[in-house]
C-alpha cells in the first residue's frame, strides 16, 4: 500500500507532481511533491533527454491541472499527448485491449487478451502505489473536456487559419508594440511557409507585406490568401517609406512574390488548412457552455516550415485572448509546448520566438501559464527563459548538455539562495530516470 494519502494532494490549487527524493541515497518519502497552481503563472521549463519521464512529468501536470479545472493548449510536435485521451476509470483489460501493440505481445510470448490484461494489472498497481486509483480518473474525464485538433490535416479536427488574418482587437490595434508584434509574425510566417527567406528589417517582401497587413488591418479589414495576394500585386499604397512603391518593389517582382504566396494557395493540400474550426483560443479552452478543454494541437505530421507557420499563428492568438482577459493572480489558464527546440533560439528570430517572449514576458498579469519543454537543452534563449519561476530537469543525454543547461540555469535563476555550479552539477549527474530535480524560485531551495 502506498503512504502517500488522497487527501494530502486533492486541495484546490495543489498539483501533484510525486513524491520528494532523498538527493544523496535516492530514496523518497512518503510525503507528495506538490506545486501551488499560482506559482506556474510565472511559468514552467521542463528539461530532459528522452526516456528520462520528462513528457510523462508534464502530462501529470497538465491532468492535475484539468482535475482542477484549469484549460490548456497543448503543441505537440512529436505526436505523444494524444495519449491524455487513453484514460480507463475501470481499468478493464477490455479497454486496454485495442491499444496493445500484438507484436509487443507475442514477442513477450502473450496473447494480446493476457498481455491487455498484464498491462491493465500494471497500472492498477501503479496508481494504487502512488495513492492514486481508477476514481480519480473519473473525476479527470469528468473535470475536462480533451479534444485533438490535427491543422492541415483531416486525420484529427481541422483547423481553419482564416481567422488568423482578420483584423485584431482595437486594444491591439491602439498598442503600437502590440500591432508591430502582431504584424510582424504575422508576415514572418506567411513568408516562411511560402519558402520566402525574409528578414524584418531588411526584406523587402516581409516589408511590404507587413505594411499591407497594417494597412487593412487599420481599416478593420480582414483579409484572406486571395485577397492577400491581389494587394501584393497592387496594394493599396503609392509610397513605402520616402519611396515610391515601385521604386521600392517593381510591379514584375511583386508578381513574383504573389506567385510564390498563390502556389502555396494553390497546392493540393493547402486546402485543409482552410477548413474546420477556427483558430480561436477561447472556443479550443472553452466549451460553449463553459466547461474547460483540454486541447492538443497534433503537430508532427507537417513539414518544418508549416510548423513554425502554425506555431506562430497559435502564439499570436493567445496573445490576442490574453490581453482581453482582466489581471489575476491565480492561475486561468496553461499553455504546454512539448518540444521548443529551433523555437526559441539565443540569436536566430524564427517567427516564434517574437511573440513566446511576449508571452513569458507579460502573460503572469493574465493569469496564463507557459510550460515549456525540450530534450535539447544547448540551443535555447536562457536569457528569455530568465521569465520562468519553475525548472523540472530530468537526466541529460551528454556533458555538453549538462554544462549548457547549467550555465543557463545560473544565468536565467541568477545566484541567490540556489545550488552553486558544483552542487546543480553533483545533483545533476546523480539523476536517474523519472528522478527530477526542481527549482522553484517561490521555494526557499
């Protein structure tokens, strides 16, 4: 039997994330590790190689969450977090019966009706030692409505970008960094996802689609692909800063530049990017009749550009339902990305990263917490990451790692009351799989 008692975690505002280890015999006791709902608006980075229970940890962060009726918004790049939905209070073997992998089976000699039932026996087992039984994933499926949205494909529910491209709110419209932002990546991702290399301040295309989209947006137009490409044939300007629009931008490369973003349009499968429910952050955390929503973005099936297309498109949107919320202290609502690798860079700027720094940036006043997670801790903005109150560090796969991610956490946490460099590195090394080390700056250690 466990040690570990219900009633010490099913406080409102308490997640259960384990129980704490003992650093130097690594054993642990009895007593539940629990983070306050609060402090994760100051948000979340949870760092660890694969197999070491790094997608594991959050996804019991986002359950703990939806048991307490907290929403969140999940990109899942990799295509794991589906699985919140395989959840089974009675714990049949009949329920696992048609997730069992048959070759699994008969390579450990089951039937797959024994090897349904092994698996069922298992995890009875293992919730039952961690205080934890087949009622409180009732009370999960009950608290949460969990939804699979697959952009650009029909394989799961499409998303619409149309949306995307409608003019934001006035409040956006009258905050000149809110609106440069929100034009910017806006550009930035239509252009990537067309194949165009564009810089900010140096292209020519993203500066005059950017002012394009300023322009319409202004005026409270909402524009789509089609009508995005007529105005970069003729916008609706005759200047672009002191010159002339075509001394700045020919009429025969703008139609180059229109041909790139219609052959887009045009390509068989662009098609189900215009189809299904609209990209709109209170309808995917939100049901209609308010009951909050658990919803994956389903990722992995696109090609490296759409990802950062739609990525981008998704961090503009909560910005844009973010700054319509009133402030709060407690936490409204999650936002989880699985894998931030190659999005949020130290020196490059994909498109993404503009607006993820906004969010870590302003997002605690609207009571929406980033969780933000990576098996690739060497390429990362740490000084962006100095925005996050709570690390989760799993096992590395490699020194460089472990001295990166330290030097990082150094300069992101700054030295205070923490471990020193020799300590996080003792610590570090002596982790061993699902064993995390947690540094939470509202914690005294």
């Amino acid at each position: 039997m466990s040690d570990t008692n219900p009633d010490d975690f099913e406080k409102l505002g308490a997640f259960y994330l384990g129980r704490e280890v003992d650093a130097a015999s690594g054993q642990d006791h009895p007593q539940p590790l629990l983070i306050d709902a609060r402090d994760l608006t100051t948000h979340a980075v949870c760092v660890g190689m694969t197999g070491s229970g790094k997608t594991g940890l959050c996804l019991s962060l986002l359950e703990e969450a939806a048991i307490d009726g907290v929403p969140a918004i999940i990109i899942d790049p990799k295509g794991d977090l589906p699985n919140l939905l395989l959840t089974f209070p009675e714990l049949r073997a009949e329920d696992f019966r048609p997730w069992i992998n048959e070759d699994d089976a008969a390579q450990k000699g089951f039937t797959p009706e024994a090897y349904a039932q092994q698996q069922a026996d298992l995890w009875r087992k293992g919730l039952g030692d961690w205080g934890q039984d087949g009622a409180r994933i009732q009370r999960l499926r009950d608290a949460a409505e969990f939804r699979i949205y697959t952009p650009g494909s029909n394989s799961g529910i499409p998303i619409s970008i149309l949306k995307s491209f409608a003019a934001p709110d006035a409040a956006v419209i009258d905050d000149a960094e809110a609106m440069r932002d929100r034009v910017s990546t806006a550009a930035s991702s239509l252009l990537s996802l067309a194949g165009v290399d564009a810089d900010p301040l140096q292209s020519r295309e993203h500066i005059l689609l950017a002012n394009i989209l300023d322009n319409a947006w202004r005026e409270g137009l909402a524009l789509d692909m089609a009508g995005l490409i007529g105005a970069v044939q003729k916008p609706p300007f005759d200047k672009v800063g002191a010159f002339d629009l075509d001394t700045f931008f020919p009429a025969r490369d703008r139609l180059a530049l229109a041909m790139a973003i219609n052959n887009l349009l045009a390509s068989p499968g662009f098609s189900t990017w215009m189809k299904g429910e609209p990209l709109d952050v209170q309808r995917l955390l939100f049901t209609p009749e308010g009951k909050p929503r658990i919803a994956v973005l389903s990722i992995g099936h696109l090609s490296d550009p759409e990802r950062m297309f739609i990525v981008t498109l998704v961090l503009n949107e909560m910005i844009g339902w973010m700054r319509n919320q009133s402030g709060t202290s407690s936490l409204r609502a999650l936002f989880y990305m699985d894998e931030i690798f190659g999005y949020f860079p130290p020196s490059a700027n994909p498109p993404s990263k503009m607006p993820m720094l906004t969010l870590l940036k302003q997002a605690r006043a609207f009571g929406l917490g980033c969780v933000l997670a990576t098996q690739n801790p060497v390429d990362l903005d740490y000084k962006g990451l100095s925005n996050c109150g709570t690390w989760m560090i799993g096992r590395l796969q490699t020194e460089r790692d472990k001295l990166r991610l330290i030097e990082g956490l150094q300069g992101a946490l700054g030295g205070g009351d923490g471990p020193d460099r020799a300590q996080l590195d003792d610590m570090m090394s002596a982790l061993s799989q699902r064993v995390f080390l947690v540094r939470n700056v509202h914690e005294d250690q």
